[in-house]
C-alpha cells in the first residue's frame, strides 16, 4: 500500500517545534511527512528528519515583526515579505502532490491551506481565548476553518475549544501542546552544578531567547539583574546561575557583551564577586526542568516552563519579540505563574524590580500551596503531556478517509 503523504506548514519557531513533533508521530503511524516552514530554517523538522521543501533562510525578527513598527520596517528592508510569499507560492505548487496539510499557526497558513483546496487539518497554537476572555480571528481565518476543506480544528486550550466551537458552531478539540512533550523528554542533570535539591540552594535558570541579535542584549539586561539581587541571594550556598544559550550566542560573544558590567568569563562560567553563572549551550530542557524558577524572555520556552509547573518571572526587552505587549499578551495566556515588573525596558525600575521579584518568588517556593498553584495554572493553560501523539492518531484516521 502507497503511504499516505502529509504537509506540514507552520510559521514561527515554537510552531516548527510542534510540527516536528507531530510529524514524528504522524511516520510511526506510516504516514510520508514534509515540512514547509514559513520562515527560519525549520531546524526543528530537520532535527527529526523530515525533509523540508525549498530553500530557507533566517531573520533577525524570526517572523515576529508585527509586534512592532521597527520590527516591520526590518522585515521589508531585509526582503522578509517577498521571502515569504515566495514560500506561499511554493507551498501552493507543491501542496496538490500531498493527501492532507496539517497547519500549525496562524491566519497566514490558514488562508494558504484553504487557497490549496487540500483536506486541512489546523493546531491554533498561535492564538487563545485567554488574551481577552473571547478569541477574535483575524480575517479571514474564521471564514476559511468552517469551510468542510478543514477537517479538523485543534486549539491550544480548553478554554479556547469551548469559545471557538460556539464561534464557528464546529467541534473544536483541546488535545494538548505538542511543544510541552519535548520539555518533558528527560534531560542529563546539568553540569558543573552542584545537586541543589541537596544543597539547598535554589537553582534561577536564565532563558534570553534563541535570536541573535535580540537574545545578546535580552543576556545583559538579565545580568544587570543578577548584579541587583540582595547579597544574601548572590551566593552560590543559597542561590545557583544557569544560562541557557544558543550555539549562535558563543562563548567570546557573550564575553564580550559581560566584560563592561564588570563580569569575567572562566571557561563555561561568568563571574562578578560572589555571582557565578553558568552557561550551557543546546540544554534549554534541562534548564527549564530542573530551575526552580526562571527568569525569561522568550515565548515558547516560556509555555514549557509553566507546563511543568514551574514559576516566571519576564523581564521586558527592547524586541523585536520581547517586547512590553509581547510581555503583556504571554501573561494573560499563561496567567498567575507569570511575574513582571513595572518600569521601562532596561530603565532602573524595571531591572532593580525584577531582582526585587526574583527575591520573592524563591522564597515563595518555601511554601507547598504556592507550588501546588503553579502546577494547577500550568495544567489549566497548557495541559497534559502527550499532545502530539493525541493529535497524530486524530490525523491518521483523518487519512484514512481522503
């Protein structure tokens, strides 16, 4: 028998990163897969070996300059527009060699599965019903999901299901996050830490974000942070530093960028008087696991870590992704484990708060009941894992009828 012949279509970082899961699944299940990542590489379908259509190429923005004005002046001035729709236009041609799309986005790749008159399957990872209490689709993507080319709808939590089953008067199904099955994954205890959990230190995981050149800076505010904490904080008896960084962000690089605030590098360490951090390249789930809490500019990451339970505080940059309404809209998505300072991006307020909150939170989570809560909001905002083995047998059964 011919395999049945899957594409998959996504648009941002995190939605590659789902798509790659599901993509693993929908082989097992003895379905041929490609990827058609709408920008960035699609290093996460690549990673999984699933072929990726075209050639590809990468931006400062990642996709994310909608969240600001200057972020849309740098995507025309770097070509981002024209690549894109030179993507859509390739996806168009290549989409009727496929029996079924599987879209993992927004309202771009949503049109562009309709445009292909394919069976669509669609994961609404971009948006939820949390932002505003009721989801307002962009037009056309609520036109396009209740035509019968879509199969069958996927949200990113309950709450959004129940809104958008009454909205487009469709089932909606809630069957988990993908991307929380990969931050579930067990992960190699971090090394050179010391086992904090027998220490009794706590352990601040450091996640400034995997674009260059955003994440460099998103590192500096963070260590103005550190160098804020109380003293009694800043030792490695009470409190452990961890850093997860991209390969991108090399070590001579984040040397360079520590060396003015009065930081040294030491092989894999920075350090500052009492204050040691440690840098780790290519263990974000090892970070996001074993911290206790974590301190975050980044969105995906920042969903895995409330999805295992475990608090965030957000400090605000200068974008393009992590920016103050980027901020904002995450803590009314992932609700009461997020923490954030008042004050403007980088200004005294802002970093001097943040070390203020950090303070607080470690030493809330002395208190069981404030971390049984964070498990609870977790549960609720992200769900349980399995996600994507859930959503790849729904698809199999969907091929089996086009």
């Amino acid at each position: 028998m011919v395999p049945k012949r899957v594409l998959l279509i996504s648009n941002g970082h995190g939605e590659d990163l789902s798509g790659s899961l599901i993509g693993q699944e929908l082989v097992a299940h003895g379905a041929e897969v490609a990827a058609l990542p709408l920008v960035g590489h699609g290093n996460a379908y690549r990673q999984a070996g699933i072929q990726v259509l075209g050639r590809t190429r990468t931006y400062s923005t990642g996709g994310l300059g909608y969240t600001s004005l200057a972020g849309r002046l740098t995507e025309l001035l770097q070509g981002q527009v024209s690549y894109v729709l030179r993507r859509l236009a390739l996806f168009l041609c290549q989409a009727r060699h496929f029996d079924l799309v599987v879209v993992i986005g927004d309202v771009l790749p949503v049109v562009a599965a309709w445009l292909s008159c394919r069976p669509v399957v669609t994961y609404l990872v971009a948006y939820s019903s949390h932002y505003e209490g009721r989801l307002r689709l962009p037009w056309p993507c609520g036109w396009c999901l209740r035509s019968g080319r879509f199969q069958r709808v996927y949200s990113r939590d309950s709450l959004t299901a129940t809104d958008l089953t009454a909205q487009l008067g469709r089932p909606v199904h809630f069957l988990g996050n993908p991307f929380l099955d990969r931050a579930r994954e067990p992960a190699p205890p971090l090394q050179p830490l010391e086992p904090h959990s027998s220490s009794g230190a706590r352990l601040l995981g450091l996640l400034p974000g995997s674009r260059l050149p955003e994440a460099l800076r998103n590192l500096e505010l963070m260590l103005k942070v550190l160098m804020r904490l109380p003293p009694s904080w800043q030792q490695q008896q009470r409190l452990e530093l961890v850093a997860a960084l991209v390969k991108d962000l090399h070590r001579e690089l984040v040397g360079r960028c520590a060396a003015p605030l009065g930081w040294t590098l030491q092989g894999d360490r920075l350090k500052r008087g009492p204050l040691v951090l440690h840098l780790v390249w290519g263990g974000f789930a090892a970070v996001v696991q074993q911290s206790d809490l974590l301190l975050s500019m980044t969105g995906t990451a920042a969903e895995q870590a409330v999805g295992l339970g475990k608090p965030v505080l957000q400090l605000v940059g200068h974008g393009p992704q992590f920016t103050v309404s980027f901020a904002e809209a995450q803590r009314r998505l992932l609700g009461s484990s997020l923490a954030c300072s008042d004050g403007e991006p980088g200004s005294e307020d802002s970093l001097a708060g943040t070390a203020e909150l950090a303070t607080g939170l470690l030493t809330a989570l002395a208190d069981p009941a404030f971390s049984e809560r964070c498990r609870r909001n977790g549960h609720e905002r992200i769900g349980g894992p399995g996600g994507a083995a859930r959503m790849a047998r729904e698809i199999h059964a969907v091929l089996s009828d086009v």
